[in-house]
C-alpha cells in the first residue's frame, strides 16, 4: 500500500474514532470537552508506544503500516490543536486552575505511558 494512502486511510480513521470518544464522554463544559480530548490523546500515545516498542520488535512491520498507525491512525486520534484550544477556553471561562491541571495531567501522564511501555518491553 501506498504510504500516503495509508496515512491518509489512518487519519480518517483516527479522526473518526476521536470525534466518537467525544461523542460517547460527557461532560460539564458547554463548548468544550478536555475529559474526551484527554482520554484520545492518552489513549494514541498508548497505540503509539505499543506499536513502537513492542509490535516493530516482535514482528515484521512494514513501513506502510507504521505509517498508517502512527503518523495516520494516531496523528488523528490525538490532537493538539484541540487540546490548545480547550486549554484556552478554559483560561478564558475562568477555570484557570482547571487548564493548567489539565497541561500537567496529559503531559505527566502521556510520557509516563510511553515510559512503562517501554520499560515493560526492556527498550530502555
């Protein structure tokens, strides 16, 4: 397969599977919802860490697919520019406390995913 047509597919679908967590999470914030965007963007770095430190060195992985996995599936199942903007929508609301807390948990608790992945699977 054509990496950027597997990129492209990975996009589609990650994008798809993000606006359903957003869809199926709920929440207390009128326009935004950092709980949805949280749990994709934790929930891409787990897929990513997975398929870096365990799947490319058990099997034989092709580019293709890493593409379509990490650059395409991931790329649009997290989202930084969603998180940004709900981080400034809650500064912006008020919840001051709420958006730096929110900085800290997904950035914590992202690299520590990626961490124990990798420790699990001896890659570090």
């Amino acid at each position: 397969m054509n990496t950027f047509i597997a990129v492209f597919i990975g996009g589609g679908l990650g994008s798809i599977a993000r606006y359903g967590i957003s869809r199926l999470v709920t929440s207390n914030f009128e326009k935004i919802n950092p709980v949805a965007t949280l749990i994709s963007n934790i929930a891409s770095t787990l897929i990513l860490g997975i398929i870096l430190f365990y799947v490319s060195t058990k099997f034989s992985v092709s580019t293709s697919f890493k593409a379509f996995i990490i650059i395409g599936f991931c790329g649009g199942f997290s989202t930084f520019s969603t998180f940004s903007f709900e981080i400034f929508e809650l500064i912006r609301s008020g919840n001051t406390l709420m958006a730096f807390a929110n900085i800290v948990i997904s950035i914590i608790l992202g690299i520590a995913v990626l961490f124990i992945i990798a420790k699990s699977y001896n890659t570090i």
